[in-house]
C-alpha cells in the first residue's frame, strides 16, 4: 500500500510540475516530463508485481561498458541488429535470471548436428591484408 501510495503520490507531483512549467513557457520540459512520467516509475510498478529491484544499477552499467568497449574495437564491426540482440540477451539476464537459465538450457541441449550458417566479409581498416 506504501508503494501505491508513493508512486500515486510522485504521478502527481511530476504532473503538476509539468503543468508549472507549460505555464512559465517551457513547453518542451514540460512534455518531456510527461512523456517519461511512465518510465519514471517503472520500478516502483514492477516491485509490486515481485520484480526484485536492485539497490544499484552496477550489473547493467558492466554489461553496457562491455558492448561499449566491444564497440570501441576497432577490429570489431557491430550491426544495429546484432547490438539489439546483444543488449536484450544481456538485459534479460539480468532482469529475469530464470528465463535467461531457462534460455540457456534449451541451448545447450539442442544436437551438437545442428549447423549454423552466416555471412562473412572481411575488411580492412588500417595497410594492406
């Protein structure tokens, strides 16, 4: 009950904000409060559901710096496609631990005779290959 109380309590507060700055002209903050409200209390929802939120954010800052020195390498050629799908395993990992377990499993378990296949181009970013 303290929870819904809060974030009832915080919806309000950022909406009224929200009109207070439409009123001095500033349109745009305004908009982006209202915009992010729902976002803004995510967590807050999710505890209520039984999603444990963590009292930091350090497993997630780790992965993100992870794909961002992947990035940064200049060896390593990354697609939108495969960033996406690189932040969404690493994100579920996290968030629902049990889906990744679950996940992971099933893909160790499947036939060591299945064959993938990929495209592959090389290129070269620096002299002569």
């Amino acid at each position: 009950a303290a929870i819904r109380e809060r974030i009832a309590r915080t919806t309000k507060r950022i909406e009224k904000t929200a009109w207070q700055l439409s009123q001095f002209g500033s349109r745009k903050a305004a908009g982006y409060l209202r915009r992010w409200l729902p976002s803004i209390v995510t967590f807050a929802e999710q505890a209520l559901e039984g999603f444990e939120v963590p009292w930091t954010s350090n497993p997630v800052e780790r992965a993100m710096g992870e794909v961002a020195n992947r990035c940064k390498n200049q060896w390593m050629r990354w697609t939108e496609a495969g960033l996406e799908a690189l932040l969404q395993l690493r994100l579920v990992k996290y968030a629902n631990p049990g889906h990744y377990r679950t996940f992971f499993d099933e893909l160790l378990s499947r036939s060591t005779k299945t064959t993938m296949s990929c495209d592959l181009s090389v290129e070269a970013t620096r002299g002569k290959v």
